[in-house]
C-alpha cells in the first residue's frame, strides 16, 4: 500500500515533470501539429485534465461520466478509445490558456481532495467511493493511473507529436 503522503509527493514529481515538459514548448507547438487521429498536444493536455475530473469526482462520491461529460451508456462500454475521442472532439477548440488553467484547477482541487483521505481510505476499493463497478484495487491504484502514471505515459506521445 502507498502511504498518502508517498502518494502526493509522486503526484507532485509526476506533475512538475509534465509542466517542466510542457514549459519548453510555445503555444503554436502545442496547438499546431497534430496526429494521424488530429490530435495535438494541447488535446492531450485536457485529456489528461479530464481524467483527472473524474477521479476527483469519484473521490467525492460524485458521477466519473458525468464529470468528465462522458454519457453513462458509453461510459459502460468501457470503450476508452470512443471516450477519448468524445473528450477530444469536445475540448478541441478550446484555447490553450483555458485548458491549462482548467487542468491546474482541477489538479489542485484533486490533491487537495486527497489531503482530505487517510491511508486507510486510501486502500479501499474503487467501489467505497462510488456504487459503480466492483472493482477491487485500491482506489490508490486509480489515482495513480490517472495522475503521474497518465503523464508519464502522455510523455513521448507529446514530444513525438511535437517533434514530428
């Protein structure tokens, strides 16, 4: 199990890394090339935000879907390709400054969130929190996956998409 306090100080490695990262670019890089499936980076940026969204209304006992404007019959398919791309299409034109300022918000509400929770809460399972899908893994586990785990993995898609 992670202790919260290992938890939140990954989370803030994970998170000045991506910023770091993102910090190099200007503002027509991360708006301008896209990818075979017309994304830029600046669309991975609220992807990533999005997400986020969602594990903090999950942590609060609120509707994941909902949160992330995602309708609940496509969110049961589980289909994560078609809920990326509903995220995509909805965020596209928004402007960079909005998305940024949007993912910090939400960021900051989610670690503030989770400076609420003890560790023992902290290993309850996904369903403890929401009376959705039975999940097992500790909710630690989805946080993870949506935080530092998510960017780390956002990484070289971005620098490619950038590079490219």
């Amino acid at each position: 199990m992670t202790s919260r306090e290992q938890l939140l100080t990954d989370i803030h490695h994970g998170w000045q890394t991506i910023q770091a990262f993102i910090g190099t670019f200007s503002s027509e890089q991360l708006t301008g090339p896209t990818d075979a499936a017309g994304w830029t980076a600046k669309d991975h940026l609220i992807h990533l935000a999005i997400w986020e969204q969602g594990i903090l209304a999950l942590l609060k006992g609120e509707s994941r879907p909902a949160a992330m404007g995602i309708d609940p019959a496509t969110w049961d398919t589980a289909d994560y390709d078609r809920i990326n791309a509903i995220i995509q299409q909805a965020h596209h034109d928004r402007p960079l400054p909005d998305v940024l300022g949007y993912w910090r918000a939400v960021h900051e509400q989610l670690i503030a969130q989770i400076e609420t929770l003890t560790d023992a809460q902290l290993d309850q399972p996904y369903h403890t929190f929401n009376a959705g899908p039975e999940h097992e893994q500790p909710i630690t586990v989805w946080i993870i996956n949506n935080t530092y785990e998510h960017y780390a993995e956002h990484h070289p898609w971005i620098a490619a998409l950038i590079s490219a």
